[in-house]
C-alpha cells in the first residue's frame, strides 16, 4: 500500500540578517505498511511523528522540503497525485480535537468532508448518517458545535471525518492521547477495524502499551530515523527486540522492569554517526563515525552497527 | 442571560454619561469662552454691562459651580438640554436634523468600508507574500497614514473641480431645501464624501482581516480541512468564513468612533451640512449648549456601537451563547 524510503522533512529558516539555515527533523526514515495491517509508528514526542503524517498528505508548511522515495499502491507519490488523493484514498486523523473548526456545526464538517472525499451530493446525509452511527454517535451530535462535545465524542468525530469516504490508507495521530483507558481503548478498537476491513493503518504515538494493543507490526522512531521495525509479538520479551533504543522504551513500560525514565534524545541536524549514539551504553567508535544501515533482521529490521 | 447582559451595559451606559457630563462641565466652565458675549454674539457693543449682568443671572451665572452642575444635570436629566445659541433652536432637534443628514454619509461610508476592506483582507490572507498580497497592503499603510481631509481635497480637486462629474460642496444642489431635492440629487452630493471616509476606513479592516485569514490558514482546524482535500480558497470562503467574519464585523461596530471623527473631517472638507460641521461650528461660535448636546450624543453614538460588537459576538459565537446545553 505505501513503502517510504530514506524520507528526509528539512524546514529551512531564515535567522538574522536573512542567513538561510536549514534544519533536519526527520532523516533516513523507511516504513512499509500493506493493506489490512496496523502499523504502529513509535516515536517520543517531537521526534516528527506529526510531520511525517503531514508530510505523507503534503500538507506541510511552505518552508519544508520532503525527499526521498514514498510509493503509494505502486507509484511514486507526487505532489500532482497527492492533491488528488488527499481526503480521497489517503485520509488524516488529526493528534488534537482542536482540529473541528469551533465556530461550524459537527454534522457540516463531516458532510464537507464526505463531499470532499468524492460523493456526490444527494448520497452525502445518508454516508454522514451511516458515518455517526458507525461511530456510536446520536443524531442530535451533527447539530452540536465541537465545544459541547466530550473528548471521546470529540474523537469519534474526528474518526467519523476521516472515514467517511473510501480512503484506503487512514494516518492516525495519536489518536488516544488525552482519552482515559476505557475511551482509548474504543478509538483503538475503532482502528483495529478499519484495518480488518482492508485498509491500511498507520498509528502514530508515543505510548507503546496503547499501540501494542492492536498493532501488526511497529517501527521505531528515534530522532527522525527508523531504528528498528518489529513484530508487535517480538515486544512480549526483550531478547525478540533489536535495537538498544527499543529495548529501552520497552524498559520504560509500566508493565515491565522499569529502569527510569528515557532522556529525550536531539540530533543536531547533520550530525554524522548512529542517532542513538547520545544515549547508548553500548557504543563504540564507530557508532560516532557513520550512521548504521537498515537492515534485514528475521522478520524485521534494524540499524544498528552491533545487531 | 441576555438580561443580565442589558442590565450590566446600561449601568455602564449610565456611568459614563455622568462621567463624560461631569469632565465637559469642567472644561467648559474653565474655558475662557463668556456664555454671554458668545449669546449675544456681534450685538456685544450696543449691550450694557448691566444688561449683561441680568442674562448672567438669569442664567445663574452667578451662583457657585457646583450648584451650577447640580442644575445642569438635573434638567439634563429630563431630556432638556437647552437652546442652541447659533440656530436659535432647542438642541436636541438641531441635533437630530443633522445627525440623519451625517447618517447616511456614514452608513454607506461604513458599509463601503466593511465589504471592501473585508474582501480585500480575505484575498490579500489568501494570498500571503504574492504580489497581489503586497499591493493591498501597501495601499492599506499608505490610506492607514494619510489624513482624511487631505484625501478629500484630492477627490474634490480631481472627480469635482476637473472633470466636474461630481458636486463641489453641500448635501443637495445649493437654493434647494433638503425636501426639496430629489433622491438622486442627494445620492450624487453624498458620494464623494462617502467614498473619501470609507477609503480611510478601508485600511484599518482590510490589515485585521487579513491576519485573521493568515491565522485561520495556520490553525488545527485548516490543516485538518486541506488533509481532506480542501483548497485554500474553500479553506478561506467556506471553512473559515465565520471564524474571520466574527472579529471583523465587530472590529467594524467598534471603530464608530473613529467614522465619527473622520465625518467632521470629510464633511469639512465637502462642506456637507452634518453633525460633523455642526461640531466644528458650534466649536468655533461658542455654542455651548449644542457643544455640550454633540459630546454627550457622540458618547452615546460610540457606546452604541461598541455595544452592538459584544451584542453580535454573544448572539452568534455559539461557545458564548449559551442557549443549548452540552450534549454528552
Ligand atoms: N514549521 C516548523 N519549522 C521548524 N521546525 C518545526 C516546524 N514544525 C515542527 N518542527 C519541529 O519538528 C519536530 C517534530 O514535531 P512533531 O512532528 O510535531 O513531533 P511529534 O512527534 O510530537 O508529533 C519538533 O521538535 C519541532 O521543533
Ligand atoms: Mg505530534
């Protein structure tokens, strides 16, 4: 469904006396995602987990610059096709609830967006109908404004937007975060079946516990760059993991052993050498001089220069 | 809700007066203008000094100041705000002839304004750093900074006095009473200082409206909506439209004063027979009552205003009126 290699987001700025200065956020990134699966994509915060969602919709701030090779359903993604995809077969699930515009009705919003997505006007309240019922929500909901809305409600209205139409790849950004147990389970749920009925699903988020729930596979996201890409079975034990960097994060688990709590980790933007090297315990000189490969690694992958 | 509302703005409506009454009694009574060499104006010299000193006390002149604004007030207080000296007529209809002259300067100045202004800051957000983007502001700055009466006498001097397309002064053709001239003649004199104030005002709505599109372009709720498929034109003309058109209609409600001030400019200029011209009148010929009767109605004019903003920001905001209850 989507296959991204060596993605690369660059923003350039302009600081005193108009000096161009380019800074790197997300570098030598790789992700594969086939249809039916949930692909989890860990990350802590500010890695550029919500860039590379924008990045894959091509919505991102005009001073950001994407190379690399991205392939959607076999073709390469460009910026033509992209606009034509958007809403359409590649659909967004946003990180915040601030994303339902305050001032419009729910139910106009949803009906925008079906409208949108490519069906025609005399099937868009039967499609908004089926869309908020699917999702549990009254009725009475579409009249609401997003500020009389539960969080969850909120949520499973933003789900509902982005699932209206037909979109066969659906980005979600951390879709659970500041929902209680019981709520993120659901909106997890909600994903889980989406995938199951053939879509692709990218979950974006830093909590590993919530993703683990209803992931395929995860990759792991450490400053900009694929670290490692797992079965979401392999995070039963620590020995089935492969990278120093995810075997930290699993540490960190509540469930788990718990050594303490990770320091965020920053790449100065060209920086050359492993980007967990800051943080690593097990490094050596190399790990200072070139930045390790992706590689194969059973039914994974790493980079890592001592997997 | 809305009761409590109304009662709030009235006390504050009340407050002000007494404030606003109080401060011009001050100036006034300080002021070196003689209420009764003003009254009786070039018949000064075949006056006695005695007959002066019975005007004086029949106006109790002679009593202390304080007592003075106690009458003052209180006969205020009643709707009576005393005789005009210039038109020799009670102030408040000298008043409510010209405001409706100055009226309708001002509203079609005002709503030339609001839709220009409001369409250009729409298009000039939508079009960040373009070139169109940098020609609408830079006219903006330069309106934002050239006086009135200056962009007047251009007008004046270019579309009356070269090519003559429109008149050079007045509300309606000179010899004429104003129930006199037809609807048309009327329209054609109140054009150019109508386009002269609204120009000005164009400046000041065009710049808010513009970087509140620029910040509706850059919110959750637009990212979310170009994730869906959305152009920055449906972002701008139908996602948008409300979050931009809310502070932007109030912005235009609360800048009354300023419309206020502008039209005692323009009808200066256009010699237009308003309540602007009459301020400056009543201004310079010592007119004191009708001095008094124009601040207190322009603070009212103002309040107004300012008042109609909140109004329309409680009835359309949905987060402030609070009518329907959340639904969980
Ligand atoms: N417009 C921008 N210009 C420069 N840097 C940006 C911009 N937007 C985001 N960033 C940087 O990108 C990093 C990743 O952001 P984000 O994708 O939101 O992280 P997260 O993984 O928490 O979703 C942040 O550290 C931020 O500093
Ligand atoms: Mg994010």
């Amino acid at each position: 469904m989507l296959d991204i290699q060596n993605l690369s987001i660059r923003f350039t700025r302009y600081t005193f006396g108009l000096k161009k200065k380019e800074v790197c956020v997300v570098r030598d990134f790789d992700l594969s995602i086939a249809p039916g699966q949930v692909m989890a994509v860990i990350g802590q915060s500010g890695a550029g987990k919500s860039l590379l969602a924008h990045a894959l919709l091509g919505i991102l701030p005009r001073n950001a610059k994407v190379e690399g090779r991205i392939l959607f359903k076999g073709k390469p993604l460009t910026p033509e096709r992209l606009s034509a995809l958007r809403g359409r077969e590649i659909a967004l699930i946003p990180q915040s609830i601030t994303a339902l515009n305050p001032l419009l009705r729910v139910g106009v919003q949803v009906a925008r967006a079906a409208r949108l997505s490519g069906i025609s006007k005399k099937d868009v309240p039967t499609t908004v109908r089926r869309a908020f019922s699917r999702y549990l929500l009254r009725k009475e909901v579409a009249h609401c404004f997003p500020f009389q809305l539960s969080g969850g409600m909120a949520r499973r209205v933003l789900t509902a937007t982005a699932t209206v139409g037909m979109a066969d790849l659906i980005l979600a950004d951390e879709p659970t975060s500041g929902l209680d147990p019981i709520t993120a389970r659901e909106a997890l749920t909600h994903l889980r079946e989406l995938a199951d009925t053939g879509k692709a699903v990218l979950l974006i988020t830093h909590d590993i516990a919530a993703a683990l729930q209803v992931a395929d596979m995860v990759t792991v996201f450490c400053a900009g760059t694929t670290v490692e890409v797992a079965r979401a079975d392999d995070f039963k034990g620590l020995d089935q993991l492969r990278h120093p960097y995810t075997r930290a994060l699993w540490d960190a688990l509540p469930a788990n052993s718990f050594i303490g709590t990770m320091k965020p980790i920053e790449r100065t933007s060209d920086a050359a050498g492993c980007p967990f090297q800051p943080c690593c315990n097990d490094q050596n000189t190399v790990c200072g001089q070139s930045t390790p490969e992706l590689k194969d690694s059973g039914e994974g992958r790493v980079r890592c220069h001592h997997a | 809700m809305i009761t409590q509302f109304l009662l709030v703005k009235i006390f504050r409506l009340i407050l002000l007066i007494a404030a606003v009454a109080t401060l011009s009694f001050l100036l006034v009574s300080s002021s070196p203008v003689n209420p009764v060499d003003a009254y009786v104006g070039t018949a000064m010299l075949r006056i006695s000094q005695d007959q002066r000193e019975i005007i004086a006390k029949r106006w109790g002149l002679d009593k202390p100041p304080v007592e003075r604004f106690g009458r003052w007030a209180g006969q205020m207080a009643t709707g009576n705000l005393g005789v005009s000296t210039i038109f020799n007529e009670p102030v408040l209809s000298v008043i409510g002839k010209r405001f409706v002259t100055s009226f309708w300067l001002m509203a079609l100045a005002w709503s030339l304004s609001g839709a220009l202004g409001f369409g250009l800051g729409l298009i000039a957000g939508a079009r960040e750093d373009t070139l169109l983007d940098r020609g609408i502001r830079l006219y903006a700055y330069t309106m934002a900074s050239t006086p009135t009466f200056w962009v007047g006498m251009i007008l004046l001097m270019v579309f009356s006095v070269s090519l003559g397309w429109t008149p050079v002064c007045c509300a309606w053709p000179p010899g004429l009473s104003a129930e006199q001239a037809t609807l048309w003649q009327r329209l054609h004199h109140l054009l150019l200082p109508a386009v002269t104030l609204s120009l000005i005002g164009i400046a000041q709505i065009t710049l808010h409206t513009r970087e509140k599109t620029i910040e509706a372009l850059r919110s959750d709720y637009a990212v979310f909506a170009r994730a869906q498929g959305e152009s920055i034109i449906g972002i701008v003309f139908v996602r948008a439209l409300r979050n931009v058109a809310l502070p932007a209609v109030t912005l235009q409600f609360a800048s009354l004063g300023e419309l206020f001030g502008g039209a005692v400019l323009a009808e200066q200029v256009f010699a237009y027979p308003g309540l602007g011209r009459t301020t400056v009148e009543a201004g310079i010929r010592g007119d004191i009552p009708l001095l008094l009767g124009i601040v207190l109605f322009s603070t009212i004019f103002v309040f107004t205003g300012n008042f109609m903003a909140d109004l329309i920001y409680h009835l359309v905001d949905p987060r402030l009126r609070k009518t329907a209850g959340a639904i969980s």
